[in-house]
C-alpha cells in the first residue's frame, strides 16, 4: 500500500499554483534530467513545450510559462530564489535562449511553449508534452507529464516520475487506506491519528529528521505569513487587486486581545489566510497545503491553535500537522485535490477538512472526533467551483482561504462539541465529493470559463 508521506502534502515552494507552477515547474526539470541522463543533452538545439486543458487555458495567469522556463533551467520549486524570477525570465525571453540545466545553451523563442485551450491528454485536465530536437529538427525525446494536484506530477501511464535514491520505500506499520481504516487502527491500538501518522512515517525516516522536516514547514508557513503581513501594493496580474493584509494587521496591532472587539480573533485568522495567499498571489515562497491555491487555511489554523489555545507548544504543531497529513492523504487516494479535475471542493474544501481535524485533535479530540470534524469541514464545501477570474489565483481564491479557515475552526468545535457519532462519514462524504467533481461542468474546474470568471467584467 502506498504511504503517502507527510512531505507529499505538505511542499515548500512557489506561488501562485501548485497544479499549475510547481508541478510544471518540476515536470520541466524532470525532463532536462532525464535528457541528460539518457546522454542527449549535447544534442538539444531547441525544446518544444505543449500545455493541454486546464494548463492551455490558464496557464498563462498561473505562470506556467514561467515555471516551465525555470525547470528547464533546473529550478527545484523549494529553492528558486523568487525575487530573482521576474528579471531572469524577462532576460531569457529576450534573448530567445535558455540553459538547460544550467550547461547547454538552447534556442527558446517564444512560441517554444504552446497553450493548447481547447485539446486535453487523456489522463488528466492538466496534460503537459515535452519534446526535445537536435539541429536537424529530429525529435530526439518527447514525454508526457501531468500535473496532478499539489504539486505531484505523474507520467503518461499515471505512475510518479521522481527519482527515488534510496529505491523502494519500507514497509510500514499502520497502513490505511479509508477514514475507517484510521479509526480501526487507533481503537485495536490506542493510537491518536497523529501517532499513527506519526509510526508511519518513523518506518521512512529517522525521527529527529522527521521533527527536524515537520517543523521547518510550520516556520516556512510562518515565515510566508510574516512577509505576507508586511508586503503592500498590488498583485500582479492585471485585475489590480490591492494587498489587503499589512493595513489589516497594523489595526489588529493596536488592539491585539480584542478588548475592544470580542470577534477579534476571527480577524486575526482571515489575516494570517489573506497574507499566505497574497504572497501566494504574487508568486512567492509559500507551502503547498495540500494545494496552492488553498495554502492559507492550514497556517491560519495551525497559527489559532498557537496563539489561542492553552498550552500549544512544537509537539502540538507537530502533531497538528501529522494529523493533517493523515486526512489530506485519504483524499489523494480516494478522491482529487485537483482543482481542474474536481473545482475548488478539491483544495479549499480539502484544507478545510484537513485544518478541521488536526485542529480537532490538538485540542484533545478523540479519533472519532477527529473524524467527524474533516467529514464537517467537507461536508459544507460540496460543490465548490474553481472559477478565478482571469484565470488569476485572487478572485475569489485569496478570501476564499480566508473564510475556509474560519469554517475550520468552527468543524472543529461542532465535532468536540459532540461524542464523534455522526451520520455522514469520513468516506462517504470523500465518496461524495469525488463523484460531485465527476458530475460538474469542466467550465467550474479551473478553466475560468464560467461562474465568477465569466460573470465578473476584469478591470
């Protein structure tokens, strides 16, 4: 049974999509390797780049222009110096020439990347083709990727194209599949959810590294929060939408305990959603969480339970995270947290839930507890569309985030309100949300072809 790790959902990387900027962005560099390691990077004269459905049609407004540039050029999504990429892709898109790697000058003029709007690969909504040409034209390699939601790329026959140095993963203790598959484990056991997250992902890596790995995360999504709260001006793009974030938190700042206003607190949670997401906005670093475009629920959650509830300390981020994870993974493997294949359900509702439970077990909750609290955080997500205007992840992406996270909070308290017994389950409401994403219209999954994309006049 595949472990889906705590590091698969959770990715330090680049704004403003994971489907549509870091997977390409990783789907690029995984080529050139792949050029270089078949001995065919001294031939290359020229790459040719195809981008199918929801990539052709807003591609464009989520930089996967640009992400293909930088993984070509061998940019990992975690370490590519985001100040610098404005520049260096104005520079490449001048001289018609790029690096492969870093070592081999190739022609790049700009119709080398091409955005198919109305044909798709058969896989996925998000179809990628790569070719490779020597001087004479002759194609020398071609290979399909796809991007399938929180930066994970597979190839043509679905399968994952990242290296693994230390070959086949070993086995771990508590593997689990469904939501009911977590609760039989944590009853025959005594397990929390964390911990059983927490054993698995023992069996993988050793834990120092594993801590060491979780919490450098929590400080990368702190960091992004940080910024986010001191950045002003506006997002790029063209719909010349306004950083909200750094006026809201300077009028926090002058009364930071809500003495004046008892709802404070939800004030302080829609800002740590809205800073994420307006860095996000404006390509910067940011966690994938499980997705880009819902990156500011799980640190607005994870940053409530630290600032508002007793005695949070690292183990509890830990464990929120873990938790997180844990939930996250039943919908990689049931369902979708692709935005183009099952619209917006798949990545704010998807965080939501996540947020919901870890925070549900922070907080002291039971397994059935935990439970209950992602199938709530879902439960009122069903049928939420992806429909940015612009094809921009801003309208109505960036509040979007902000209200997710408020529903978290509240998913959570209703399940700790309660026993766990609830009549909708975990998996039935994965069940349900898959096969809502199978029954919408493709213009509700991130082409911006209906909905607000097409109702809202941009300006």
């Amino acid at each position: 049974m595949e472990h889906i790790s705590v590091f698969d959902i959770f990715k330090i990387g680049i704004g403003p999509s994971s489907s549509h900027t870091v997977g390409p962005m990783r789907a690029a560099r995984r080529f050139a390797e792949r050029l270089r390691d078949e001995g065919l990077l001294g031939r290359v004269a020229k790459v040719k780049v195809e981008l199918f459905g929801s990539l052709g049609f807003t591609g464009k407004g989520h930089g996967s222009d640009v992400a293909v540039i930088l993984g070509l050029e061998g940019e990992d999504p975690k370490l590519v110096d985001v100040d610098a990429v404005p520049a260096r892709v104005q520079a490449i898109m001048k001289a018609q020439a790029l690096s492969v790697l870093g070592t081999r000058t190739i022609a790049f003029p700009s119709d080398a990347i091409v955005f198919h709007r109305r044909e798709k690969l058969p896989l996925h909504p998000n179809g990628m083709r790569f070719t490779a040409f020597d001087a004479s034209g002759a194609s020398l390699l071609e290979r399909v990727f796809y991007s399938v939601g929180g930066g994970f790329v597979v190839n043509h026959e679905g399968h994952g194209e990242e290296p693994h140095a230390g070959g086949e993963n070993p086995p771990i203790p508590y593997p689990f599949t469904t939501g009911q598959d977590l609760l039989t484990i944590s009853e025959q056991h005594g397990l929390s959810i964390s911990t059983v997250m927490f054993e698995n992902e023992k069996a993988v890596r050793p834990e120092a590294e594993l801590r060491q790995g979780v919490l450098e995360i929590a400080r990368a999504m702190e960091a992004c929060v940080k910024r986010g709260c001191e950045r002003e001006g506006i997002l790029p793009g063209g719909l010349k939408v306004k950083r909200r974030a750094a006026a809201l938190h300077r009028k926090l700042k002058a009364d930071p305990r809500g003495a004046i206003d008892p709802l404070a607190v939800v004030d302080w949670v829609n800002l740590w959603a809205l800073a994420v997401n307006e860095e996000n906005a404006a390509g910067g670093r940011v966690v994938t969480a499980p997705t880009n475009g819902a990156a500011g629920i799980i640190p607005a959650v994870l940053l409530y339970y630290l600032r508002h509830v007793p005695n949070a300390d690292d183990e509890g981020t830990l464990r929120f995270l873990l938790t997180a994870a844990a939930i996250g993974a039943l919908y990689k493997k049931n369902a979708s947290i692709s935005g183009a294949e099952v619209g917006c359900q798949g990545e704010v509702g998807v965080a939501c839930s996540m947020a919901a439970g870890a925070l549900a077990e922070v907080m002291g909750g039971t397994p059935e507890q935990v439970e209950n609290a992602a199938e709530i955080g879902m439960e009122h997500n069903l049928g939420l569309t992806c429909d940015p205007i612009g094809g921009l992840v801003q309208v109505p992406c960036i509040e979007r985030n902000a209200m997710g996270s408020v529903k978290a909070i509240n998913a959570a308290r209703l399940a700790l309100s309660g026993d766990g017994k609830h009549a909708v389950s975990l998996d039935k409401v994965i069940a349900t949300m898959w096969q809502t994403g199978a029954d919408m219209s493709s213009k509700y999954k991130e082409t911006a072809r209906g909905g607000l994309a097409v109702n809202v006049i941009e300006c």
